[in-house]
C-alpha cells in the first residue's frame, strides 16, 4: 500500500470505508464528514476482495478505507460488492470480475444507478435481490 496524501483525501468525493465483513459506499461532497443521505450502499463482503479490485484500478488504499478517484470506477466496485454476495462457485466470482472490468462505461453507469436508487427507497439489502438476479441474468452469470 501506498500512503495517501492530504491532497488526494481531500479530492476524494467517494469512499468506501470497510470494517471486518462490510462495506458501505460513500459519495459526498464531504467525505470526511458524509451525511446519512450520502450513503450509496452497505454489504456484507470480504473487504480483501475490493481491495484487490482497488489496486487493479489504483484507487489509493488508506487504512480501511478505498478513495476512489471516479465515478465510473466508484460504480463498478459498488456493482461489484452488490452482486458478489449472490455468487458462490468460483467460475461465477471470476466471471462478475471479468464483467466488471469489461462493461462500458455506460453499462457501469447504468446498473450501479439502479442499485443506489433502489438502495436509498429501501435501504436494505435484502430488497436488491431482485435487481442482483436481474443482473446476473443480463450478463449470464451463474
């Protein structure tokens, strides 16, 4: 891990903070001092997992959280930890990790507003199932 500069968690608009087995997804115009209404998403996932998929897209890494320098790459790792609970083989996890980095920007764009929109209705996981299996469907994953 590389160290974070001042300058860089202050242009940070979005963010995801992990803790043991969570993630919860942050764009603000203060991160440092997000709002309850900036809150995109909160899952369950192993936070090495999007660690990983943070390196592939050098988003710079400081203690637990991801500052993630986009949008668009903001939105494939929000796709990501929404899907990636569903999946249990090995070839479907390798699958989504292929699809994440293959789909356009617009696909990105597309899926990751449809989870945040539905995340801040509900605000609860559980009602994203729908839209996960939807998903998984849409790009023949599983």
């Amino acid at each position: 891990m590389r160290a974070t500069t001042l300058e860089e968690v202050l242009q940070t608009r979005y963010q995801i903070k992990l803790t043991r087995n969570k993630a919860i997804f942050i764009w603000s115009s203060t991160p440092q001092t997000p709002l309850k209404s900036s809150i995109d998403l909160k899952t369950k996932i192993n936070p090495n997992e999007l660690f990983l998929l943070a390196k592939e897209f050098k988003s710079p890494i400081d203690n637990d959280k991801i500052l993630v320098q986009g949008l668009e790459q903001y939105n494939r790792l929000l796709i990501y930890a929404c899907v990636r609970p569903s999946l249990k083989k090995i070839e479907s996890i390798s699958k989504l990790q292929a699809q994440i980095f293959d789909m356009t920007g617009w696909d990105a764009h597309y899926w990751a507003s449809a989870f945040r929109e539905l995340w801040w209705k509900k605000g609860k996981y559980a009602e994203l199932r729908r839209l996960v299996k939807a998903f998984k469907l849409f790009f023949e994953i599983e």
